[in-house]
C-alpha cells in the first residue's frame, strides 16, 4: 500500500486503522468450510493508530495499541474504508 494513501485517511485522537483476518476456509482437520460456517472475524492487525485523546487536564493519553498488535474488535462499529481494494476500519479504541 502506498504511504500516500496512509496519510490521506491517518486516523486522529484515539481511532485506529485495522485490516480484519480473512476467515478461514478450512478446519484444523482439512474440511473445506461453507461461507455459512465461517462466521464473522474477530480480529484485526493494527496498521496505523491516532496520537491519542486528551485528558481533563489537557494532556495527551496516548492509544494503547502499537504498529502491528492484533487486536479483537466488537462485531458492530467501526467505520469501513477500502484503500487500494484492500477493506479497513477504523474502530475507536
């Protein structure tokens, strides 16, 4: 991806960009698996993060998460982005 894209969409205060796992099409045994069965994914791989929120006092609380932590994210939320055919969201942490 190109980093002129990043910086077109770079999330701000505590908002992050992940890209979501692609849900496995088979089973630990072999079985391929239908699309029903797959499920929604979970889980995402951090690719930028936002500096961070302010806090009452007026300092900056930096994001938790670094470059490349795989996080879990909640099922709804989040807002959808696609950056050179390639789906992101930007979930608040």
């Amino acid at each position: 991806m190109s980093a002129r894209a990043f910086r077109k969409f770079a999330p701000l205060f505590d908002r992050v960009l992940v890209q979501r796992f692609e849900a496995e099409t088979k089973s630990k045994g072999g079985i391929m698996l239908p699309e029903k069965a797959k499920g929604k994914v979970l889980e995402a791989t951090v690719v930028a993060h936002g500096p961070g929120v302010k806090n009452e006092k007026g300092e900056v609380v930096p994001v938790c998460v670094t470059v490349g932590d795989k996080v879990f994210l909640p099922e709804y939320g989040g807002t959808k982005v696609v950056l050179e055919d390639t789906e992101f969201s930007f979930p608040r942490i």
